[in-house]
C-alpha cells in the first residue's frame, strides 16, 4: 500500500487560526511539499515543526510528480500545504491529487485536514444567501474578462472570485459598466484576517466608493449577490 498524503490548511494571515490537527500532521508525516519552502518554513519556525520540505508549485514538472509518486510508492507519508489557505482552491494542489489518483487508483488515502479558507471566510459574513454559491478564482487578466463579469452578474445564487491590487479598481469599474441593476449588493473583503483586514459592503457603487477612500492594497475577496428577478 502506498503512503498517505494529507492535504492541509494553513493559516491565511492571522497564525492563531492554525489548527491543532495541522500542527501535529505535519509533524507527524515524513515530508512536506509546499508552494514556497521560504513561507513555510516562517510557519513551522513559529510552531516548533522540524520536517524537511520540498517545492511543489504550478511550474512543478511530471518529473516531480513522479518523484513524489515514488515516495509514496516506498510508503512515505506526505503533506501538502500551500503559502496559505487550503490547498487545492486557486492553486495546483488539486492537479497533483488527480495525478496521483491516476497513479495509485483507490489504494492511495488522500486525507484533508481542513482549516483557514479565504472563500469560507468571506462567505461566513456576507449575509447573502449561501445554500448555493460558486466560487470562480481569479478573472482573466486579459482575454474572456467581460465574459467572466457577465457570468458572475447573471447568477442568481451567490457568486465569490478573488481579484489582485493590481486589478481591483478595473474590475469595480467593469462590474458597475456591466450591472443596469444599481441596488445589486456586494461585500468586498480586504486582507482577512490579518491586521488591516477591511470590509466594505453595499450596493456596487457605495462599496466601490469606499474601498477608493481607503488602502488599495492587500489580497481582495468579492462577494456578489445573486440576481433578484424583478420580473412581473
């Protein structure tokens, strides 16, 4: 049988949302494959976790896919980790799961040990509805990008993606171009849980004035309500 390989959670800015079972996993397994082995190791120096590290990220080759294959073949016991959050969501965590699936079938255990997501987080305190939502990631930088937009205001279930520093103005100016609805609600969540964390809520175009009078900075989650039919 081959080894098991956990997947999981790590904080997303605040260290006190690391959880017990995290903790011990990682010490507990023989390797652990992380997006950056320079964030991780910050972490582990802050809970006492002595492991050797290895990279695995979205430029990580078949051949160290194969590698960590081998490991588990040999039954090494692995984790994986992100630089934060869960691993998996907006990262390629869940490419190398499917590869090793392809690898072992069903003899391999694959086991989440859940904790911090930015996704769940934003969610919890949106007060939209959330029986239903998608998750979308990132919108493109470039090509489909109103498409996404227009995918996103069309939902009539909650709608949450993630949006860079960079981008955050652009995409507040696309959304309100493309909503004729000016009471549509939206709650943008800045740097969760993290020292200067931010939340900004309102219709498109009150959020979006707020968040300009404030710090474009940081890593942003939008919530966007799902569409009323105001039909007859």
């Amino acid at each position: 049988m081959p080894g098991k390989l956990y997947i999981v959670a790590t904080p997303i800015g605040n260290l006190e949302d690391m959880t017990f079972r995290a903790v011990e996993t990682l010490k507990s397994v023989d390797l652990v494959l992380c997006e950056d082995t320079r964030v991780a190791l910050r972490l582990f120096n802050h809970f006492a976790i002595e492991k050797t590290t290895e990279s695995y990220h979205q430029h990580s080759t078949l051949k160290k896919i194969g590698r960590i294959a081998g490991l588990l073949r040999e039954g090494k016991n692995l984790a994986l980790v992100s630089d934060a959050g869960t691993p998996g969501i907006s990262d390629p965590g869940n490419q190398l799961i499917e590869s090793l699936i392809q690898v072992f079938g069903t003899e391999i255990k694959i086991i989440p040990i859940p904790g911090p997501s930015a996704v769940t987080a934003a969610l919890s305190i949106c007060g939209f509805g959330s029986d239903r939502f998608i998750f979308a990631g990132f919108p493109p930088a470039k090509n489909k990008r109103k498409k996404f937009f227009e995918e996103a205001l069309a939902y009539s279930f909650t709608a949450l993606f993630y949006e860079s520093t960079y981008r955050i103005i652009r995409t507040l100016e696309d959304i309100k171009a493309l909503e004729p609805d000016k009471s549509r609600r939206i709650v943008i969540c800045r740097e969760l849980t993290k020292k200067f964390e931010t939340i900004y809520r309102g219709t498109i175009e009150e959020a979006a004035n707020d968040l300009k009078k404030g710090i474009i900075k940081g890593e942003f989650v939008f919530v966007l309500e799902g569409r009323v039919d105001k039909g007859g």
